[in-house]
C-alpha cells in the first residue's frame, strides 16, 4: 500500500519551441500569470533574436490585461500572437514537448517530494532540449508545416 502526503505545493512551467528545434522554458513555484507570459515574451525575444509567432493556446494569461498591455506599450513590435481555436492540443506543437516529457522522459517516475520533481523535470529538460530532431517532428504531428 502506497502512502501519499498530499500537498499544495506545485511547479509550474511554460515552454515554446522552435521550428529549427530550439526549446525554451521558465518554471515556476507558483501559478503562472499575465506577468509570467510577458516576462516569457521578454525571454524568448532574447533566445530567439528574431521576430516572434506566438502561438498561443487558449489559457487566460496569455490575452490577460498583462500581455495586452505589454503589446500594446511597444513591448515588442516583432512578436505576433495567434490564438489556437479553443480546444485544440491536437494543433499546438508544444503539446509535443509535454507528451514527450510525461510518457517518455518521466514515465514511472515516483518523486519524493518538490525539490525532486524540480530536479527530474529540469533534467528531463535538459535532454529533450539536446534533441532538435524531436523537437522539430512535434511541428510535423500538429500538422504544421512553418
């Protein structure tokens, strides 16, 4: 039998990927918010040194007052955002990084508490990061041809 200590406590992570296979990530001990997705923006400007399409899935941060300010302050005049339908992980490439993550480089894992999980899931990461091929084909899944 299986004790489990259940607790509030969680990591919260968001990541975008790249057509040339390119991963980026930010994790955080809290909820994300509007400010975590500007801030996220911040950082993929600067990762990518390019100009940005940004697509989005339909969560509220990403079209909160937050962002909608960011953008509209000329908090970037190369990043453009388009919103994927509703319900729709079935065409958001980055729904490939997370089914990569949970059934392939975490499968059967048991951590002990959120130090560990932190640890596991940035080793996770970190290898998924090293394999560009991978990152590409979940571009291919989703049906996207960028």
């Amino acid at each position: 039998m299986l004790k489990v200590f259940q607790t509030r406590d969680h990591l919260s992570e968001v990541s975008g990927i790249t057509p040339r296979g390119q991963l980026a990530t930010m994790v955080r001990d809290s909820p994300l918010r509007g400010a975590q997705s500007v801030r996220f923006l911040r950082h993929l400007r600067r990762y990518v040194a390019e100009r940005l399409l940004v697509i989005w899935d339909g969560s509220p941060i990403h079209r909160g007052a937050a962002v909608k300010s960011f953008l509209a302050q000329g908090g970037s005049p190369a990043i453009h955002l388009e919103q994927l339908p509703a319900y729709a992980p079935e065409l958001n490439p980055d729904e490939g990084v997370w089914q990569h993550l949970k059934h392939v480089e975490m499968r059967n894992l048991c951590c002990t508490d959120l130090e560990h999980l932190r640890h596991e899931l940035n080793s996770a990461t970190v290898r998924l990061h090293k394999q560009p091929r991978l990152i590409q084909s979940f571009f291919a899944e989703a049906g996207l041809d960028i």
